[in-house]
C-alpha cells in the first residue's frame, strides 16, 4: 500500500482519528494563543528590538518559544521554563541519590519527580516573567512603566507558561506524540512560511543567486537524510536471559538486545553549547560602544576560528556528558544481572558495564561530531552566501525527531490493527 492509502488508514481507526483530531485542536488552541498580546506593550518597538537580537540568547529563546517572545504574546515564554526544569532534574539524578531513587522507583517515582518539575515550570516562570518585565521597561516598549505593569505581565506570563505546558500534557495523554515537543515543533516550523515569502523576494530581486538557492536546497535535503539517519542509527548489543524451571514450566530463555542509538542525547547539547556560545554576544548586546565586548562577541560570532572551535568542542563534550546522565552502564549491567540476563562472552556485573560504557563511547563519537557538523556549517553557510533565513541545526533536528517520534507512533496503532504502515514492510526500521 501506498503512502496516500496509509494517510486515509489513520482515519478508519476511531481511537486513532481522535487523537489526531485532538492533537490538532490542541496545537491550534496553542497558535491563537500566540497571537493575543502581552498588554501594556509595544509592538512595533519591541519588534525592532528583536530584529537586532538574532544570533543572541535572546534569538535563542525566542525561537524555542515559536517567535512569541519577539511578539510579546501571553505564551511569551512558551516551554522554555519547562525544558530548564526537566534538564535540571534530571541533572538532580545524577548527583543527588534522592532524586535518582525516585527515578528508579517506577511510575510512581516518575509521577513524584512530574510534580516537582511543574513546580520548578512555575518558579522558573515567576522568575523569567520577572526579569522580563524589567528588560522591557529598560528597552523602553512599555507604554506605563511601573509596578502594575511588572505585575500584570508576571502573572500573564506565568500563566501563560503553566497553560501551554497543560496543553503539552494533554496532548502526550490523550493525543498522538509527545506533546511539549509537539508544541515546540509547531513553534519552529510556524517560522517557515515567512522565510519562503523572504527567499522568493530575495530571489526576485537578485539579491539572492538562483544558484546559491539551488546549492542551499541541495545542502538541505543532504542535512535531513543524514539527520534520518543519525537519528534512527542503532548499535544493537545482544542479551540472553537464562532459562528457569519452577516445576514442569519453564521460565525465561528469551534473546534480545540494548539498542544504544548513535545519538543517544539528542538535541540537548547543542542547546546547553549555544547558550554558553551567545553569551559574549548577548552581554555585547547590552554594552553599545564598549570596544572590549564587542571584540569578545566578534570572535564568538561565525565565521571566526575561535567560534568554530569553541562550539564544536562544546557539543561534543555535552554529547557525552548528557549521555552519561540518561543512560548508565553500571544500572543496565544491574538490572540484567538482577533478571538472570548476560551478554554473550561477557561475564555478569562489572565487566558488563565495562563492555556497555566501551561500546557507548565508540558509538556516541561519531553522533557527537555530526551534531557539531550540523550546528556549525549552517551557520557558516548562512554568512557565507547571505541568505535571507535561519536553518540551523537544532531547528531540523527538533523537526525531525519529533517528526519521526509521531510517525512511529502512528505507525503502531495502524499495525496493531493489521494496517499497513508508512513502509512497504510495516514499520520504520532502524539502522543497525
């Protein structure tokens, strides 16, 4: 079956149907939203403020939240502050025993560390509103600076927050996909529109070369297959679990495997490495005329060496540093000794972890130099040629895991209901 007949399928299956009608109300609920404007603001100052901005934290997080914060809408802050609370705590679980028995200790741990993450969401959100209502007075966008206005855009920040992490959740229950990253994935390719209508005009008016558009496609579909690929790469380890014999039934015996993917961090350290990256520019930013931190956010900038250096290395020490943190040798070999399983050749315990953690580095190294490939060369290309849009890497990255994550999960429902699925197989399979 075709692609066309596996679209039709997902609306012959009633659960299915609703799920994804239900993701969509949801993700547009979230686009009004982003249209409803923070009050006491405006506008058009705020917008030439931002115009300024690209290539900041500032730029940064207003991508993540969906150009909201350039607008200065009630989901101003979009996600942002529920991204920060879930990275802390789980960087909690690595150094405080506390908060890593309560990973381990099932849904119920999970439930307990959910509720501390939404009031981190809430505290993270309280403070950034904050900080916020300061740096718009200070840009001079306010119309009645004071009190009432820092006030006012706490609390409808806030909500705003604490309501779009509501709309996350709902659609991870009752949709199809994961629903924060739904809503940042929505965020991103709402820009896209406007960057197409700004290449035709950059091309209309030979400001652009035909052939630097037609390199720059080239370049963008070779930068998405090889994401695909990355991001579906899998190094499988195989597992035996023995046999048990409790009476006249036999217990156990099964063959599986770990599959430790070649991108185990995902988008997470090219996020941590432009934040350290934009740094000297954003403080640059606040300090006009200063001659020393212009020169330091200079060479932070592409396609300075230092730049090009300094954010490589970043991405490939946070590749392995967030890899450590989400997935341990030493808990896997545990669990595997717990349950009687062995990976053939290796003996039980610590040798196991051993051979877990060796084989972990050797495939986390080639993950980490494609995603500093993918962040750096962009950005390059983008200076190179002039071109009129952003296409980062932590952009299509985001597109894609996420785009693929829904796919996969479409494509289980159809199966499970003797449909075919996006692939003439079955299934999206992953690479060996």
């Amino acid at each position: 079956m075709n692609i066309t007949g596996s679209y039709r399928n997902m609306f012959r299956i009633p659960e299915l149907k609703r799920r994804i009608l239900f993701t969509a109300m949801i993700l547009a609920v979230y686009r009004l939203g982003g249209h409803i404007t923070t009050p006491g603001i405006d506008i058009d100052a705020i917008k030439a403020f931002f115009e300024s901005q690209q290539g900041t934290l500032v730029g940064l997080y207003d991508m993540f939240a969906g150009g909201n914060l350039k607008q200065a809408t009630i989901f101003a802050l979009g996600i942002m502050p529920y991204i920060s609370a879930s990275i802390i705590f789980q960087l909690l679980q690595a150094v405080i025993p506390y908060f890593e028995k309560l990973a381990k200790e099932g849904d119920s741990g999970r439930k307990k560390l959910a509720q501390y993450t939404r009031w981190g969401t809430l505290a993270l959100a309280i403070v950034q509103s904050f900080g916020i209502s300061f740096a718009l007075e200070g840009m001079g966008v306010v119309q009645t600076p004071g009190l009432l206005f820092k006030i006012m855009t706490v609390i409808t920040l806030t909500t705003g927050t604490m309501f779009v992490m509501w709309l996350g959740e709902q659609i991870t229950e009752n949709g199809i996909g994961n629903g924060i990253s739904l809503i940042i994935f929505i965020g991103i390719i709402a820009r896209y529109p406007t960057d197409i209508l700004n290449t035709g005009q950059a091309l209309a008016t030979g400001q652009l070369p035909w052939w630097t558009a037609l390199f720059v496609i080239i370049f963008m579909v070779v930068v998405i297959a090889a994401i695909i690929a990355i991001t579906q790469g899998q190094r499988k380890i195989p597992v035996q679990y023995a046999k048990k014999i409790v009476g006249r039934k036999v217990y156990g015996g099964a063959n599986t495997h770990i599959p430790l993917k070649v991108n185990t961090a995902g988008v997470i350290p090219i996020i941590f490495a432009q934040a350290i990256i934009m740094f000297p520019g954003t403080l640059g930013a606040f300090f006009p005329g200063n001659t020393f931190m212009e020169a330091m956010a200079n060479m932070f900038k592409p396609p300075h060496i230092v730049y090009i250096l300094s954010y490589s290395t970043l991405i490939i020490l946070f590749t392995y540093f967030y890899t450590a943190v989400i997935l341990n040798p030493v808990d896997l070999a545990d669990n595997m000794k717990k349950n009687s399983g062995f990976i053939p050749g290796v003996r039980p315990g610590r040798k196991t972890a051993e051979y877990i953690d060796r084989v972990l580095t050797r495939v986390t190294l080639p993950g980490a130099f494609f995603l500093a490939s993918i962040a750096v060369l962009p950005d390059l290309m983008i200076f190179w040629f002039n071109i009129p849009f952003y296409f980062g890497g932590t952009g299509l990255l985001i597109i894609i895991g996420v785009g693929l994550d829904t796919l996969q999960q479409i494509e289980s429902h159809l199966i499970m209901r003797h449909y075919d699925g996006f692939m003439t197989k079955g299934k999206l399979r992953a690479r060996k």
